[in-house]
C-alpha cells in the first residue's frame, strides 16, 4: 500500500441496512486470505460441514441457535463462536438475526452440503 | 472434533468484563491459525506495521483512532478496519476503547518496531 493512501472504516450497521435477503452473506472486508461477511439469517439452514477450516459466527444483532450433532449453542449479541473445521452444523433462527462471518475465501456457505441453498458469486457490498 | 463435543460461545462483553489494564491484549478464540483477541486502549501506542499479514481492528465499544502516515481513521463501535500488510500506523484512543483485533497466531503487537510495548506471552481468557 502507498503510504498516501489510508484505509476505510467500515460501519457493519450501514452495511446490514443495504440488503434484507435471508442467507445470502454480502462480503464487506478482506484480511490476507479471510472474508468478513455480513449475513441476514432468518429460519432454519442446511446441515453441512466445512471439512477445511474453522468458520466464526459473531452476532451483530438478534439472536440465533447453532445446532450440532451433540447439542446446541444459542448465541446472541455480542457473543462470537468457533466452528470447528469438520464439524456438521446447522444455523438457525427464530427471528431475523444478523450475523457476521469469518472464514477463507474459498468457503462455501453450504459446505459439503451442496443443494440449492449455495451461494456462489457473493457480492461486495 | 467429536461429534458429542460441541464449542462454547465466547461472550465478547463477559470477557472484557476480566481484565482492565490498557495495551495488552488477551486472546479469546482461535480460527485455523488466527487468534480473535480482546484488548483496551487508552492513549497512544507506538507506530507500527506488520510486514507479513494484514490485521482487524473491529470497535465493541468507544471511539478510537488510527492514524496512518496518509492521513486517520477514526472508528467507533460497530465499525471495523483492516490494516493493510506493511502500512505504518499508530492506533490511539482519548478515553478507553474495547477492541477485538484479529490476526494471525504469530503476529506481534508493535510489529516491526518493538520495544517495551511488546507483549509476547498472551494470555488466554
């Protein structure tokens, strides 16, 4: 980078309020190769795995439930949770809960899962 | 991981709640080979870069500023910045701000500068 040119701060509330889509996570920052991704997530997802990597849910606003094969974990606001590389699981939520992700580029939202719900070409936003 | 075990939520709020000092950073989750680490501020640190890897600064609560040899950033809570690799820069605060930095396992607090600030032995909360 140019020491002339400086970086943008970027305000997740502002970005949350530029789509209203459910599952369909919007990239809004790139850190070596990680995306942080806004999503908008509202019922129940897939079972899947991301036999690669760990992935990290941090709850921007409301609350959701992440369901594993040995229980589940309830997060809410403010509150981030690992999830293991390998390990199957299945977001959901009651009410609309707002989320932001962490993971490398190359993760797919559905993991090994595949189906109808895979988002491929995420946008920038 | 065994399909019987399943993660804990890390509540971002709880974890600040243990700690008061200023500068000193405490991890509290690990992604692939990524530490999520939590750590106040207040005053000015020394200028800095990472020559290897780009880094987050993600505002839980306050106001901070980062200033860069090109001009500042300033954030505020729910706002996040990525440093780039390599680009100098001095993270300062007026009155004390909670932050979550992420970056990789190796990365050093003062970077390329080190000095009495450097914080090598981080200790898990």
């Amino acid at each position: 980078m140019s020491q002339e040119s400086i970086p943008a701060a970027i305000n997740l509330g502002e970005k949350l309020a530029l789509f209203s889509e459910h599952w369909s996570p919007k990239i809004v920052a790139k850190m070596n190769d990680y995306y942080f991704k806004l999503v908008k997530v509202e019922g129940e997802f897939v079972w899947h795995s991301h036999p690669d990597t760990d992935e990290v849910f941090l709850v921007v606003q409301g609350e959701m439930r992440i369901d594993f094969r040995g229980g589940a974990v309830e997060l809410k606001q403010g509150e981030l949770l690992v999830v293991p590389r390998g390990a199957d699981h299945r977001p959901c939520a009651e009410r609309e809960c707002q989320i932001l992700l962490i993971e490398p580029v190359e993760t797919i939202n559905t993991g090994d899962a595949g189906g109808e719900r895979t988002v491929i070409d995420l946008e920038w936003i």
